[in-house]
C-alpha cells in the first residue's frame, strides 16, 4: 500500500485494512491502535506476548501462531473477529472469550512452556518443548457457541471432550494428540455438536481401543470423517443394527447368536410316514401335480407320492416344506393311508388331498 503524495498520515492509516509482519521478530503490538480500519492482521513467528491492548472494532482475521502469548484475553475489544490463530504459543489460561460474538474459527494446538523457539524460516522445527495442560470448560466456550465452527484443540493435555458439548454449530473439531481415554466423553460430546461432520482423535489413548471406529460412528448420523477415514451411511447403518442387536440380548440375558436352520424329523417321526411296502398291491398308477406342472411317472406303480419325497425300503419321506401345493391321488380303500398322510402334512406343511378312484365294471 502506497501513500498518496498530498496525503496525511491519520488518512494513510485510516485506510489501512491488512498487515503483515510474520517473523519480524516484533515483540509488541500496541501502535496498530493507528490503524483503526484494519481487518487482518499476520504476525506469526515473533515474540510477541500480550494481546491485550488491541482495540480494533473492525479486525477479522487474526493470526498470532508461533509467539510467546500466555494469556488469551482482551477479546471483548474485538467484535467482529471471525478468525483466531493462535498455535504454537505458551497460553495456560483463557479467560474470556467474551467480546468476538461471531467467531467461526478457534486454533489453540500445541501450547508449550516458555523455552525459546527459533524465530526464522526452520521455526516449524521447533526444539522439543513441554505441553501445557490447557483447560478448556464449556462456560469459557459459551459465548461462541452459536457461531464457532471449527475447533482445533490438538496437542494441549486435553482429558475430556464434554465441556464441547455446548458448541452446537461446530462442524470440524481436531483434539488429536491428547489424552482423551473414554467413549464417554465423546458421546456426550457428540450428543451436543449435533452438525460436527470432521472429527480428529488421533494419537489419543481411546483411538486404539478395538472397534473405536465402528463405535464413535454409531453417535453421531451427522459425521462423515473420523481420524481422516470415511464414513459411510452403510457403515453407520449395519454397525447400529448390530448394536441393538447385542443389547437387546444383554437385556433378556442372553448371548448374540446367528439363526438355526430347522432340525430333520426324528427317527420316530419318519416311522409314521408311509413306505413302499405299506402301500396296497393293487394301487393304481398316479398323476402328480405340484404346482401346475403335471408330472407322470412309470416307475411308481405302487406309490401315492413321488419318488424324490418318499424312501426306499425301511426309510420314511424326507423333510419337503417347499411343496405347500402337492396333491396326489390315493385310493379310496386305505383308510389307514388317509391316517399317516394327514400326519404327514402336519409334520412336513403337506397338503394331501384324496382323490375319487372311479371303480371299473366287471368283465362278463
């Protein structure tokens, strides 16, 4: 940005909207009070370590990543902040988040004790530093629920998820890297971000539990992203079926086990069916009908049913549940026949209907 060459100062200034200053090795931001139109300021890599005296009605976009910031506070002097960066700094107390009523995104990962980091290009390969336990509870989050969107929480000691709970408008929250060892917790806190989609756990303890996968996607209907792995509404689907399933025979005391297949009729059953020899001698031959295909057969001269359902010598009539419609004649002389078909179609779902055997007249 350039100054007009009859321009003052105060009217430069005032028309100032962005700054950008990432490793200046600045360690104070307070002359930007002269900037009173700025919306984006970006300061990263630096020493800075107060953000307390910024008093910008007009400021969007904040990016403070990289720093020496202890405390998050002085927020009620920015209004219209939508964007906050502030990895990688030394923050061990937030206390308010009063003030941006319309902030979308909140970065805190990775706060670390005060060793001195590198402040030049390599500075993303800082020296190993210790993590600062930072507690986050759902009254400090309060005041952004209804607009924050995205939550980065990586890497900050966090053991419990459901102070998150109260973030109903959240659709991506990262909190890998912590310390988070319960289902619990994540189910609370899914109960109450109700339009979360993007959820990071990795490198938490309770990310390897066996079925930590199958179980976090049965809380959730809105989720489509779990650890960077997709999540399927087929997935989500069978996982609950199976859910219920367990429970339910956890309930009535039982154990989940697949269904049974019928049991063959028994050796007493099969006594009670007819044979080849049990029928009368003089039995006419018979038309099978099963279904609408007729079938004739030569070969049962002696038999009321067909040769696949009934045995051979000392043997009865195999189980046939598909045949609900065979019918057969029989002849109308063998009451005792009539007697073990219709115990027969008890057993078995035969239907087995006599038939009118028309008597031949006599030769003269």
């Amino acid at each position: 940005m350039v100054m007009e060459k009859y321009e003052s100062i105060d009217d430069f200034l005032d028309r100032i909207v962005q700054v950008t200053m990432n490793e200046k090795r600045i360690t104070s931001l307070d002359g930007l009070y002269m900037c009173p139109s700025l919306e984006v300021i970006l300061a990263r890599g630096n020493r800075i370590r107060s953000m307390s005296k910024l008093n910008l009605k007009n400021l969007t976009h904040l990016d403070l990543q990289h720093n020496f910031i202890e405390r998050l506070d002085g927020l009620d002097m920015l209004p219209h902040l939508t964007h906050l960066y502030l990895n990688n700094n030394c923050i061990s107390e937030i206390v308010s988040l009063n003030g941006p009523m319309m902030l979308i995104e909140l970065h805190l990962a990775c706060q670390t004790s005060g060793e001195i980091r590198s402040s030049n290009a390599s500075l993303h390969a800082s020296q190993p530093l210790n993590t600062i336990n930072l507690q986050i509870t759902s009254e400090i989050l309060m005041p952004v629920a209804r607009s924050l969107m995205v939550l980065n929480i990586a890497s900050i000691g966090c053991r419990d998820l459901s102070p998150l709970a109260c973030l109903y408008r959240l659709r991506q929250l990262d909190a890998s890297d912590n310390l988070v060892d319960s289902l619990q917790s994540i189910e609370v806190m899914l109960n109450g971000c109700i339009n979360l989609t993007i959820l990071k756990l990795e490198g938490n303890p309770i990310s390897k539990q066996t079925k930590f996968f199958e179980s976090v996607m049965t809380m959730s209907d809105s989720l489509v992203q779990i650890n960077g792995k997709e999540v399927l509404d087929s997935q989500r689907d069978f996982c609950k079926r199976l859910k219920q399933r367990k429970n339910e025979a956890e309930a009535s005391g039982g154990s989940l086990r697949p269904a049974r297949l019928p049991k063959e009729p028994d050796a007493k059953s099969r006594s009670l069916l007819p044979t080849i020899s049990s029928l009368p001698p003089d039995a006419p031959n018979k038309s099978l009908v099963l279904g609408s295909i007729p079938v004739n057969s030569q070969k049962q001269q002696q038999v009321g049913v067909p040769q696949h359902l009934r045995a051979g010598a000392g043997a009865g009539i195999r189980r046939a549940g598909s045949y609900n419609n065979v019918q057969t004649e029989k002849s109308a002389n063998v009451a005792d026949k009539e007697r073990r078909d219709q115990v027969q179609g008890q057993l078995f779902g035969l239907s087995v209907a006599p038939v009118k055997v028309e008597k031949k007249a006599p030769k003269t």
